[in-house]
C-alpha cells in the first residue's frame, strides 16, 4: 500500500510539472517591419572596353535599383527582341518596405516579404557591368499584447555577379550569374513571457541554390556557391517569406519538480527490486 502511495504520488508531481510547463499565457503575436535594400555606395563594377564611336552607356544605384548598359535604356524590364541601343541589365528589389497591416500569430502560416528579380537583357562588353554589391536586411518586430516590447536584427550579404561575354549566341551557356553569401534562410531567437520565439526569414522561391563549380568560378567563388543563372532576355524573380515559432519555456520550479518526481520513481523501482530480491 505504501508503494502504491508514493508511485501515485511520484505520478502527480510529474503529472502536474509537465503541466506546469504549458502554465504560461498563450504567446503573443507580432507586427513587423521588413527592409531589403542595397546598400547605397557599396556597389562596384567591372570596366567595359569602350571604342570609338561606341555609347559610354552608365551604371546606376538606389536602395531598390542596381542597373548598367546603354543610357537611353529603361530599368526593371526585358527586351530581347527591341532597339539594341536601349538595353539595361537591372537588380530591382521590389517590395523594399514590408510592415504589416495586421499581427503576424506566433505558430501561424507564413508570411509574404521582400522580393528582387533579375532582368537580363543582352550588355555588350564595352560597358562596364556589375561585380559586387551588398544587400542590407533589417528586421523590427513588436509585441502585439501591448507591452510594445521590441526586437530588431541587422543582416548584411554580399551579391557577386558575372555578366557572362554573349559570345556563343546560346542562350543559355550565356546566361548572367548572380551569388550571394546567404543560403536563403536567416533565424533570431530569443526568450519572453515563459515563450522562447524563433523567427525565420526564408527564400520562399527555390531559386537560391548551390551553382555548378563553373560557375562559381567565373564569378571568383568558391565551389557550392549559392546563387542562380538567367538566360539572355529573361527575368529572375526571388521572393522571401517570414514565420514565427513559439514553445513554452518551463519554469525554474517545474524542473526542481520533475527532478523530485523522477527521484521518488527511481527509490520506488529500486524498493521493489530489493523487495522482490528479498
């Protein structure tokens, strides 16, 4: 009777410190601001070799645009088939700004963010054409219960990238490379009100990924480079997405008390064995 009595109540205690554990108010949710940008004066660029006669053509740079080719041309478009003298190659990040109309839940569906996509129109080599840039994320949440309380993160990456010589008249094997120094995934976590919260920031597309070891090379990367390839007279599009994780973090005392509840089970177990030996 009296093992019965201390396995019940070594039961109890573990029962109610694994309740204890989810004891905590729901988690909060969040609203949030997202800024992708390039960062202004960081961008650098491969000289072209000008001729005589030829256009000197320009290269441009804001927080949301990184373009090169002819003058005259117009940014954040493809024209493969029109007036060659009106060709840009451009990098346009749109949305740049992302706040939220609404909270997003903690443990609730994604969210949409930021997005940049790649024209590639057809640069001839007298113009000068991106090498490096670096693109800027930040991150601001605030509570949505009131308390106002704030996190933020800074990210910076690096972008490498190789207007390839259109020599082949393929395509293809001429297509524009574009690396970055990111995976495609970045995560923050951090503890508050008995929660700890985990928020991601995801490349929502598939289009980051490893490149072959040859292209990596051409843009002076090492191999498994992460990035992609786009065709002559395509775009590339990469959108990004955001989800906040929440789990319960116990209290101090419900550790105390599963480790007292453990303890009776184990003198429990080591009475009966004796009892039974005996």
């Amino acid at each position: 009777m009296i093992g019965t009595v201390r396995k019940l109540t070594a039961i109890g205690i573990m029962a109610f410190a694994a309740g204890a554990v989810h004891a905590a108010d729901a988690p909060v949710d969040w609203n949030y601001q997202f800024d992708l940008k390039w960062v202004e004066g960081s961008a650098s660029f491969t000289p072209g070799t000008a001729y005589y006669g030829q256009p000197t053509g320009s290269t441009r740079q804001t927080q949301s645009l990184i373009s090169w080719g002819y003058a005259g041309g117009s940014d954040g478009s493809t024209n493969k088939f029109g007036d060659p003298a009106q060709l840009r190659s451009s990098i346009v990040i749109n949305p740049t700004d992302v706040d939220s109309l609404s909270p997003i839940a903690s443990n609730g569906d994604p969210v949409a963010a930021n997005a940049f996509t790649h024209y590639n129109n057809i640069i001839d080599g007298s113009f000068a054409t991106l090498n490096h840039v670096q693109l800027q994320l930040d991150i601001v949440l605030t509570s949505a219960d009131g308390s106002n309380v704030s996190k933020n993160w800074t990210q910076t990456f690096d972008v490498y990238f190789k207007e390839t010589p259109n020599n082949t008249g393929n395509a293809t094997l001429d297509a524009d490379i574009f690396t970055i120094t990111w995976d495609g995934d970045y995560s923050e976590s951090f503890v508050y009100d008995g929660y700890e919260y985990t928020f991601n920031y995801f490349e929502d597309t598939g289009r980051l990924n490893p490149l072959a070891q040859s292209e990596c090379a051409k843009v002076g990367r090492p191999s498994n480079c992460i990035g992609f390839s786009t065709n002559e007279g395509v775009k590339t599009g990469v959108e990004f997405g955001f989800h906040v994780a929440a789990a319960p973090v116990p209290e101090p005392e419900t550790y105390a008390m599963l480790l007292a509840g453990l303890g009776i089970v184990g003198a429990v177990a080591r009475r009966r064995r004796h009892y039974i030996a005996g």
